[in-house]
C-alpha cells in the first residue's frame, strides 16, 4: 500500500498499442486467438470481448471429432474469426475519446450483428453459393 506521501509520486506509464491484422490464425492443429491474435485498444472495449467469441468458435469441435477433422475446423474458425475481429480492429483505431456518440453506437451494431460462428458459416455458405450462381448467369 502507498501512504499519502508516496501516493502520486509513483507511477509509470504504458503505451497503448495493438496489432495489425495477420494473414493467418492457423497451422495444422494450432491456431492463435485472443489478444495474440488480434490485439487492439481498448478503445471500444472490443479486445475480451472478441477474445470470448474466438473462444466459443471452439463449439464446432463435437465429441466424435478426429485428430484428422482438426485442420478443417480450424481453418473454418479462422474464415470467420479473422475477417470479423480485422473490421473490429479497423472500427476501432477510427474510435477516439472525443468520438460522437451516434459514431460509436452505429459501429456496435456491426459487432452486436454477430450470432454465433455456426450462423456465420452458413451465412459465408449462402452468399458463396449465390456468387457461383450469379458468375453462371
Ligand atoms: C486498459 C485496458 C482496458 C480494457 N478494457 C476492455 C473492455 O472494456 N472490454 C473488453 O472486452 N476488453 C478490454 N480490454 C482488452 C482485454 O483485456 C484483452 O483483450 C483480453 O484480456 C485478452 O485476453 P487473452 O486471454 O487473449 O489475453 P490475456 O488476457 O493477455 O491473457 C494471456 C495470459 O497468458 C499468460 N501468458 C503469457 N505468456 C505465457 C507463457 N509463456 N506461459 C504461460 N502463460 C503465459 C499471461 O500471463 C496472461 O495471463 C482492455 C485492455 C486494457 C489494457
């Protein structure tokens, strides 16, 4: 504990930094996730919370999964992982203090949009499915 003396005479100061996004979370069967992955300030309180939803990507491994099937399933965790936490990344180094209030509520709709990586994927699956189609038209 500082006494009142000490108090405000010690202190140190951290520079804030984050990281541009990487090209590729996985490799055979690892992946990086979290701060490791995708760290960013804390300006829009976004770091734990995308360190959370990587973390829940993780339901995709089911009981019955194969040493095998783990290259696939982590390769499908970083196709949406990646994108998502990059454009959060992005929304972020924008977000200042003095930012407007309607700026910051308009760029939390993108992150409270997210349902899940299940939904996710089948979304990328839908919208792949009907660039093909439209390429045949
Ligand atoms: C000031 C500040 C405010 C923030 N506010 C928010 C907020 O409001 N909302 C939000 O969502 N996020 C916020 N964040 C971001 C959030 O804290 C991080 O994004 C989150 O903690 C990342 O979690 P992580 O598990 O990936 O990494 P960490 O929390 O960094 O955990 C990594 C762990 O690994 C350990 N470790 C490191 N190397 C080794 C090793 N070699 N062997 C074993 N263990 C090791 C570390 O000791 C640490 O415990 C804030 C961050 C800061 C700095």
């Amino acid at each position: 504990m500082l006494n009142d003396r000490e108090a405000g005479t010690q202190f140190k100061v951290w520079d804030m930094q984050d990281l541009d996004a990487i090209p590729f979370w996985n490799k055979g069967r690892a992946i990086l996730i979290g701060d490791a992955a995708h760290a960013m300030t804390p300006m829009q309180g976004q770091g734990g919370n995308m360190a959370i939803e990587d973390a829940k990507a993780f339901t995709l491994f089911g009981p019955e999964v194969t040493a095998n099937e783990v290259p696939d399933i982590l390769s499908k965790i970083d196709s949406i992982r990646r994108p998502r936490t990059k454009v959060v990344l992005e929304s972020t180094r924008q977000t200042m203090p003095n930012t407007k209030m309607a700026d910051r509520v308009e760029r939390m709709d993108f992150i409270n949009s997210y349902n899940g990586i299940r939904r996710a994927l089948d979304e990328l699956e839908t919208a792949n499915r009907l660039e093909v189609a439209a390429s045949k038209m």
